[in-house]
C-alpha cells in the first residue's frame, strides 16, 4: 500500500458524495488528482506522498460512482466530472495556486477544464490523454491499431454484459494497457470499488453517455461545451511510450498542436498507469510543474 498513509476526507457536493484521499496539511496549496478508468484514488499513493512532502495538500477523491464514493444522482457523464472537480475546488477552499491533475478520464476532465473560461483551475496536468482536439489531424496510419486497442469503448456501452463479465475484462485491460506491469494491486483496488453491479454500471455508465449525450443533465453540458477543446492555461501532458490504450503517436501529435503554454513529456518504460509503472518520473515531473512560477 501506500508508503504514507493518506486520510480520508468526505466532501458532499450536488449530487453525490466523494470520498477523498488526502495527503499533506490543509493548510497548503492544494491539489486536486482525479482517477481514470478502470482505476482508484489509490493510483496517487504515489504522488500524494511525494508532493506533500515538498509542500504540497493533495486531496484525491474516489469519482462519483466509484466506493467508497456514492452513487450520483444525476447520472455519469464527463460533464459531471467536471462539475465536481469545480465544486470540490469550491468545497477545499482553493485559490488561484490550485492545480489540477488527472489520468485518464480524469485527464480528460482536466483537459477541458484548462479550456473552459469558467474553470476555477488556473494550471492543469494530464497523464494518459491529451487533449481531444490537439488529437485531430492524427496520421491516418495510427487508425486501424487504435480501432483494434479501442474495442472496450464499444464494449462497455452494450447493456448489461459489462457488468456481466467484469472479472474477465478488468484484469485484461490492465495487462493490455500496460503491458509487463503486474497491475494485480490495482485491479483488486478497482473491484473493491465496485462492490456491486450498479457501481460497474456507473463506472461503464461514462462510455454509454457517448451514445446520448443529450441526456446529461443541462448544467453539465454547460461544462462539457469544451470536451474537444486545447487548454488555455499553463499545463502538463504525460504519456507512456508503451500506452496500450491510446498508442503514443497520438500523443505525439497531438503536442505539435499545444500551445506554448503547454509541455508534453513522453514517459519511456510505461504503459497506460504510468503514474505507478514509473513514479521515479512522474512525480518529479508533476511536482516540478505545480511548483513552477508562473
């Protein structure tokens, strides 16, 4: 486990109730680390030492369907994701020194968030996805692999077998994703995040939003208007040169369309997790980001 134990903070925002693992004093600038899927708050056990250790309070929540967490109210959709990060902002008393990180799906909300004129995070970093519309233009070439390493984003919007046949699938997406990594801590993490089948349904539930996107809440869409946005404000983007997931390449390209604001930094000897294939180079490099001037 962790070599600092983390507390547990629980923040109610609309909606649903997070719980949060903290790391740091609270009385230090603050920041926000969101998950991804198929993963935990767990996988900042390193990084939440490490940046509390230079200064640093890292609260990083269990996101809304994920236990310890609750389920949500108003459904699962990167709006919300969104939604929250700015109300957790809000609720731990953030400032213009907050930054926010985030893997994955969390990458994604940070990415649109470093978009949106209305976002309260003044810095961003993200690890695993950069930013969807710096992704566009990507060679053609790269097509038929991503098609092949993407066949979950289809899967995971099929009624019920998901949440079916999810002791086969989450172990494979951890071996594929990050290939020579031995994910099985974090895979016993993630299903102890999904104790029961509505909590696979909330957490497959942000794939079956692509296909209706219409039904997210209106306050919501309000913040999702900048899914397909570059980042304006100064930001990190991290990715494995051995993502399973989404090949490199992508990422490559994408930050050849980044702003000068922006650093991009290709992690070697990583897959899709690597803030904990690699944390003897992600957490250098997020900390040296959160703590620049500027």
């Amino acid at each position: 486990m962790p070599p600092t134990a983390p507390e547990v903070l629980e923040v109610a925002l609309p909606g649903v109730r997070l719980s949060c693992l903290t790391w740091g004093p609270r009385e230090a600038p603050l920041v926000v680390a969101l998950h991804g899927f198929p993963d935990t708050a767990w996988t900042w056990r390193h990084l939440g030492p490490h940046l509390a250790a230079r200064g640093l309070r890292v609260v990083a929540p269990f996101l809304r369907g994920y236990a310890p967490s609750g389920l949500a109210a108003d459904g699962y959709h990167v709006g919300g994701l969104m939604a929250d990060a700015v109300a957790l902002h809000g609720a731990l008393g953030g400032d213009e020194r907050t930054v926010l990180v985030g893997h994955d799906w969390g990458a994604i909300t940070a990415n649109a968030l470093g978009a949106h004129p209305d976002s309260p995070y003044r810095r961003i970093a993200s690890l695993a996805v950069p930013p969807l519309g710096a992704m566009q233009g990507a060679p053609l070439r790269l097509a038929p692999r991503q098609v092949r390493q993407s066949w979950y984003t289809v899967f995971n919007q099929l009624p019920v077998l998901p949440e079916r046949t999810v002791d086969r699938w989450l172990p494979k997406l951890w071996r594929d994703w990050s290939p020579g990594h031995d994910g099985a801590e974090d895979v016993a993490l993630v299903r102890a995040a999904w104790p029961t089948r509505a909590h696979v349904a909330a957490a497959v539930g942000y794939y079956r939003a692509i296909r209706a996107p219409w039904a997210a809440p209106p306050a919501h869409h309000a913040w999702a208007r900048t899914l397909g946005d570059v980042p304006t404000v100064p930001s990190l983007h991290l990715h494995g040169a051995d993502d399973g997931c989404l090949q490199a390449a992508y990422a490559e390209h994408a930050a050849t369309r980044l702003p000068s604001t922006a650093r991009f930094e290709l992690v070697e000897g990583a897959g899709h997790f690597l803030q904990v294939e690699r944390p003897d180079v992600v957490d250098d490099l997020v900390a040296d980001f959160v703590l620049a001037d500027g």
